[in-house]
C-alpha cells in the first residue's frame, strides 16, 4: 500500500499531454529568444550614455563600522553634486560631469578586495577613493597597483597601505589624504609624555584589524624612545565583547595612561568595563575615535579622553568653513574626519584631474604624485615623489561635555 | 595576588553563565530532534534587542523581571515558530536540509534586523549599576544579578526536566523518538514547548549579555552562538548538565588563559584545550555515544 502512494504521487499533475508539450516548448524557445534580444538592445543602448570622469568609491557601508561608509558616501555625494552643479570638471578641452560607482565593502578584507576588482575591472573607473579602514585599504591597495588604477584611501593610516610589502618601496598608484600612524604615534606619544605628564602607559588593541594592531606597535615603539614605559600590552580579537580578563591584569598594572587604538564600535565597551572595575587611567585615542556615534554609545565612560585626529570643525579655515555648512545644510549633521578627508581626497583627484588633461590613469597618477600645494578642508598637504603619504599636520581632541573639543596642533 | 585570581573568577562565572544559557538552547534542541538549530545565535541576538526595544519604546518603566519574562516569552514564541515552519516540514527527511534551512533561518533574522538597525545600538540601563568594593575585588551589581539569573533559570530548567511530565517527555523523546508517540505522548507539543524553553533561555541570555556588554549589533549573534555551541559539544552535545558545564568550562577557559599568558594566545589555547578534552572524551564530557538498536 506504501509503494502504491509513492508512485501516485510522483505521476504527477505536471506530466503534459503530447500536444500541450510542444506548446510549452514553442514557448520556452520564443522567451529565450526575447530575453536575448532585449539585453542585445539593452547592452548596446548602454554604450550610448553620455562620457562622464567614473570614480569608484570603495567604502564601510554594512559590517562593523557603517557610519564611516555613511560619512564617506556622504561627502563623496555632496562633493560630486557641487562639481556637477558647477558644471563639471575641465580635463583637457572638455568639461565632464563626475559619475561616482559605489561599492561597499562591508569592512571585511576579502570583499574590499573583491569591490576593488570589480570598479576597476568591470566598471572602468579612472581611480578609486577608498577603502578607509586599513584592513579594507591594505588588500584593496594590492590590487589598485598590479591593475595600474590610481587610489587615494581618505582614512587609513596604517603604513602598509602605501608601502609595497615585497620590496619595501612605495607602491606607485596608492595615495592617501591622511597622514600615517607613523606620525600619530608620534604626535601621541609626546602628547602623553609633555602634555600629560605621564610616565607609564598600558595598551589594549585588537590584534586581528590592520589599524589598532599597527597603531598599537608603533605607540609602543616610539613611547618607549622617548622615555616612556609600558606596562601592559593586551589584546583582543575583532567581535569580542568582553575585556574583562584583559582590564582586570592592565588594573593590576597601575598604568597613568590606558591608551585604546580602536574603532567607534570597540571604545565604550573598553571604557566603561574598565572604569567598572576601578581603572582610574586616562583615557587616549587614536584617529579611529572620530565618529561621533562613540559618544553616543560611550556616554559618560569617555568624558575626558583625548584622541589624536585629522581635523577639528573648530579650526576655522575658509575650506573647513564653508565644507562644513554645506554638509550641515545637507545632511542636518557636522562632518567628521571620515567626511572631510573623503572630501579632501576627491579634491585632490579633481586637481589631478586638472592638471593631467586627459582621462587616462597614468597621468591621473603622475599628476597626483606632483601636487604641491593643495588647502583641503583637514589643511595643507602635499605629497613628496615618490611617497603617497602626504605631509600635513594633526590636531588632539578631547571628549568635553559630550563633544569633539580641540586641544593643540601637531606640526609635523 | 589572590583576589586578583578572585576578581578573574568571578569575570570568568559571568561569561560562563551566559555561555551556559544559550548552549542549554542547543542541546535541548539536539536531545529531541537530533539537529543543530545554528539559528540559535541570532534568537538570543533578538533577546538583547528586544530588551531594548522594550526599554526604549515604552512609555513605562518596567521593573527588570517584567522585561526579562516579557523578552523569553517574545524569542521563545519566535523560536516555537520557526520550528513549526521552518524545521517541522522537514522532520522525516536528510538531515542536511534540516541545518541548511536552520543556517537559512538564522540568516534571514540577521538580515531582517540589519535592515532595521544597521548601526550598533546602545542599551539603556535598566537599573542603577553599583560597584561594591567587597573584600578587595570590584563587584557589580549587575555582575551577580548576571550569575543569579542564570543559576536561578539553569535550576529551574533542571527541576522542570526531572519533575515534570513534560521533561520526562522530553527525555524520553531524545531516548528513542520512534516509540514515544506509541506511548500517547504528543510529540509535536513537547517538541514545540522544546523550542520555547530553549529559545526563551537564549533571550534571556541575550538580554543578560546586552546589560553586560551594552552595545548590541545585528551580527553579535554569530560568534557568540558559535562559542556555545562549541560549549554543548564540550559538555555533551543532547545533555542539559553537558551543556552547563560546557558553558562554565568555555567561560573559565577564556578568561583563565588570559591571566596566565599573553591575551593573544587566548583563543589559540582555549580551543586547543577544548580539542584536547574532545579527543579524550569524543562525545561530550557527560555525553554519550548514541544508542545501538540491534
């Protein structure tokens, strides 16, 4: 009676009659016969759009850090609407509309990797701004050099980026508009030693991201040249959410500093697990603290931490100015440093752009590599042949009554 | 030095205690179903934002036992329905179906939430958070409200599962599934009610854990739904005692190896103890092989 079952259900209702067969196969081949022609039509029709420059723009839109895409995209929009607005941008006798290819990389290495393929690849863009955390910007660069297409990462600082890791040389096409951890670890470190007084630091970092891992060493590495001492230097992996072991041995310490290279996401879980188990430290930052929503999510646990940053919106320099209404008007929110560096790295491309005279990646790159001067909104900047890594200043932040307040410049 | 091992310890206790309610989730599933419900990670996600929904979007303040009932009632509803749509269709066939819908599951409840909230959200405190200096160690009131809970649901579950008809059921359905419903037990209820204590425990533990680590994000579930998942198979994967001690073993583990080596190698030895214990013991500490019919 079973087997009888089976076999009832599998002469199924869809067994079609001989007639009803050649039916369905007529039409199956006339569909396929449609859909060919229509994207024959549609793919040639595509050819036909009118030119425009393409910049690809590699960002953090899903993943761990989503507000940094958002800054990102945000300045990037803003940006690329202004030029358009003001008719476009003259390369060599014509004058072209930008036209921003969006690809998000969802802060993980492999899809950063994978966008940057495809937007150089498939789409053609004549460069690429982005990715801005470095463990996004450090495989993307890879790629950006053996396909020759200039790249400029508005935010990572980590070394790697810009540095060939085979020959230890420089890449060509990978640019940035920021300055290094190099130069933070610096600015940090004699910030904790003359502006702090401080003679003892700990550091916790995440071990397996690019930036805190490289900003972490080299805090390390130029505190204790300068006569600082460390006195614990813990880790944790990408995810985790409980510090606690790590605190519990960094209070046992007693370091005057706790110094925390991490991302908005990380900080007010550190901060305030560490001030729950009775950490007194002051608090320091890296660039990585810019976001504005770690002060939403950190609340009271980060009141008085200082942080090393690429810009203030307190400077007042006619760019700075003038970027900084123009995104509050648009976007009912005050820029960040993710913002204006995007800001300021689209401006550079268009200065290249400019100078270059012509569409093609080669002398996009040359034309970049030269800039001498240029007055972004995060400052003056230039680049020195054949680094990638501009020279310009940075400034230190701290965390007053729930806002971004300036301290002191750091020349470099 | 003692309390500073004494401070460890009781960090090592509340991670473990959250470790233990959600492994609870996937061996009792395991125990009548013989699956791996993988969606069970991102269930006690939906705890810790559940929790903050309630918190933040009613215009009353709920004591904290109230959101806590409030939020196991809510996953565990939602654990008893993906069971009965998405896992029961598919109870008599290859169990590879089973987990790829059960993956499946669980990607559709990240999705959905990352959708709604694609940033990380920030949990309210729901009561005042005190630091009592007691005998040296920094404790928390949250910290033994964390480890209270837990114990005090584990006791409850452990008491329903030996006293109650519906734990013998449940017993016995995880011991041969076959013959129970020849014994006039309703095996589909008992399955459903399965999903609701088991889902129920990993919201609350999603809950616990958001107070404990208060910002929440759509994708938190996964490496903490791995964790204990790999907690029950410590324990013994289908064992309820397995999967507390499994919980407490992984927590102890985690925070151990950070007090006597460098916190880099923490995961590295941590789960190379947790292989070691798997060799010698391959089904489980109090796990055991499954029985032969002849």
């Amino acid at each position: 009676m079973h087997r009888h079952t089976i076999a009832h259900r599998h002469c199924s209702v869809f067994t079609p009659s001989p007639k009803a067969s050649r039916v369905v196969k007529k039409i199956i081949c006339l569909s396929a016969l449609a859909s060919a022609l229509l994207s024959i039509v549609t793919l040639t029709g595509c050819g036909k759009t009118s030119p425009s420059i393409k910049i690809g723009l590699n960002t953090e839109l899903t993943g761990e850090m989503p507000a940094v895409g958002a800054s990102s995209k945000n300045a990037a929009d803003l940006f690329v609407s202004q030029i358009n607005a003001a008719g476009g941008v003259k390369v060599g006798d014509q004058t072209l509309p930008l036209q921003l290819s969006l690809g998000d990389n969802g802060a993980k290495a492999d899809q950063a990797a994978a966008v940057t393929q495809r937007l150089i690849s498939q789409e053609g863009v004549v460069a690429m701004i982005g990715p801005n955390a470095s463990a996004c910007a450090i495989p993307a660069s890879v790629i950006a050099e053996s396909l020759k297409c200039p790249m400029i990462s508005p935010w990572s600082t980590n070394p790697k980026t810009t540095i060939d890791a085979a020959t230890g040389k420089p890449k060509t096409e990978v640019f940035r508009a920021c300055f290094t951890d190099v130069f933070e670890a610096q600015v940090l470190a004699k910030f904790v030693l003359n502006n702090l007084h401080a003679k003892t630091a700990a550091i916790l970092y995440d071990v397996s991201s690019e930036a805190p891992n490289g900003q972490a060493n080299l805090f390390k590495k130029t505190f204790e040249e300068n006569g600082g001492k460390i006195v614990g230097f813990e880790t944790y992996t990408t995810g985790d959410r409980d510090f606690s072991a790590q605190l519990t041995k960094i209070k046992a310490a007693n370091p005057q500093v706790l110094f925390l290279p991490a991302y908005y996401n990380d900080v007010p879980l550190i901060t305030q697990q560490a001030r729950r188990l009775g950490i007194t430290a002051q608090f320091v930052g890296s660039d990585a603290w810019s976001t504005p929503e770690l002060i939403k999510l950190g609340g009271a646990d980060v009141e008085g931490a200082y942080f090393c940053n690429h810009y203030s919106n307190q400077i007042a320099t006619p760019e700075a100015t003038k970027f900084m209404a123009d995104y509050q008007a648009k976007y009912g929110q005050a820029p960040d440093d993710v913002a204006a560096l995007t800001y300021d790295a689209f401006g550079l491309l268009t200065e290249a752009l400019k100078t270059a005279g012509k569409l093609d990646r080669q002398s996009i790159r040359d034309a970049l590599s030269k800039i001498s001067q240029f007055n972004g909104v995060t400052g003056t900047m230039k680049f020195q042949p054949p680094s990638g890594d501009p020279i310009k200043s940075a400034v230190m932040l701290q965390i007053k009554d729930g806002k971004f307040v300036w301290v002191a410049n750091a020349q470099p | 030095m003692l309390s500073y091992l004494a401070q460890q310890s009781i960090n090592a206790l509340q991670l473990g205690s959250i470790y233990a309610l959600i492994a609870l989730g996937y061996s009792m599933v395991y125990g009548v179903l013989t699956m791996i419900n993988f969606a069970h990670g991102d269930l006690f996600m939906l705890g810790a934002f559940a929790c903050m929904i309630l918190a933040t979007l009613l215009p009353v303040h709920l004591p904290f036992v109230i959101i806590l009932l409030l939020v196991m009632v809510l996953v565990g509803l939602l654990g008893t329905a993906i069971e009965r749509f998405a896992y029961r269709p598919l109870r008599g066939g290859p169990r590879v179906s089973a987990i790829i819908t059960a993956l499946g599951c669980g990607l559709l409840i990240e999705s959905l939430t990352l959708v709604k909230f694609p940033y990380a959200q920030s949990m309210p405190p729901l009561f005042n958070n005190t630091i009592h200096p007691f005998l040296g160690l920094t404790i928390s009131t949250l910290q033994i409200l964390i480890i209270g809970v837990a114990i005090t649901l584990m006791i409850a579950l452990d008491f329903l599962i030996r006293k109650t008809a519906y734990g013998i059921a449940m017993r016995a359905i995880s011991f041969d599934a076959r013959i129970v419903p020849l014994m006039g037990v309703p095996v589909n209820r008992v399955i459903s009610m399965t999903f609701f204590i088991g889902a129920g425990l990993g919201g609350a533990a999603g809950m616990l854990y958001g107070m404990a680590y208060p910002v929440i994000a759509p994708l938190m579930g996964v490496l903490v739904g791995w964790k204990a998942f790999v907690a029950a198979v410590i324990g013994g994967i289908g064992s309820i005692r397995g999967a507390v001690l499994g919980g407490f073993i992984l927590g102890a583990v985690e925070v151990m190896t950070v007090v006597f080596l460098p916190s880099t190698y923490r995961d590295l030895i941590s789960y190379s103890l947790l292989l070691l214990i798997l060799i010698f013991k391959p089904f489980g500490i109090l796990g055991s092989p499954p029985n032969q019919k002849v």
